[in-house]
C-alpha cells in the first residue's frame, strides 16, 4: 500500500518528463521500491516492531439547513461519513525480518547493476 502511494507522484511526474527522463523512471522503478522496503523493514528493526495502517469509517453526526416551497427554513440531519486512517504498531519476528532485509538487499544489488545498464541504454538513446 506505503510502495503504491509513493510511486503515485513519480507517476505524475512522468507525465510531464523528457522521453529520456521517462526511460530513466521505467527502468529504475523496482530500485526504487526495493530501497522504500529496504527502509520500511530497517525502521521495524531499529524499533523492535512495524508500523500498520489501518483506515476506520465514521459517522459525524451533521445538521443541515434547507428552505421549502414556502422560503421557510428547516433543519435536517445530514450526516458525514469521513475515513480517518491510524498507524498502529504490529508484533514483528525480528529474526524473519533480518532474513528479509537481507533477501531485499541482495535483490536490490541485482537490480542496482541491471539498472545502471538500462539508464545507460537510456542515455544512449535519449541524448539531450
């Protein structure tokens, strides 16, 4: 969800870039998410637990005015219903988030050195 909300300005952002600078995001895309996560599940190690997002619906109660036929005023009850999110902390195993970051680390090598190749290629063909 956290990979998602962060890939929303870049997608943005790319509708407004050079073709070179198009091919430079596409290509670096999964770099960059591996460093998001690799941040994530170093942040849950440093506190000894993760963080969660969860989103709770409410009713807020509301009255509303109104005028009839006549021009006369009237109340109403017009409720609101809003979205509030709220992070929460969430028990984590340490151990398997050790194993994880260093799976995300040495996948985040492996795509480092594709993605250098690929932003290469990018600049090649793409000269500004």
């Amino acid at each position: 969800m956290r990979a998602a909300l962060l890939m929303l300005p870049l997608v943005v952002l790319a509708a407004c870039a050079t073709p070179r600078q198009q091919c430079i995001n596409e290509v670096t895309r999964d770099t960059r998410v591996l460093g998001s996560l690799i941040n994530e599940v170093r942040g849950n190690l440093e506190r000894g637990y993760a963080l969660d997002e969860r989103q709770d619906v409410r009713t807020i109660p509301k009255t509303c005015r109104g005028r009839d036929e006549d021009g006369n005023i009237f109340r109403f009850r017009c409720d609101e219903t809003r979205t509030f999110t709220t992070v929460v902390p969430v028990a984590i195993d340490l151990n398997v988030e050790r194993a994880k970051l260093a799976s995300l680390e040495e996948r985040f090598a492996q795509t480092q050195a594709a993605s250098n190749q690929a932003v290469a290629q990018c600049i090649a063909t793409y000269p500004e």
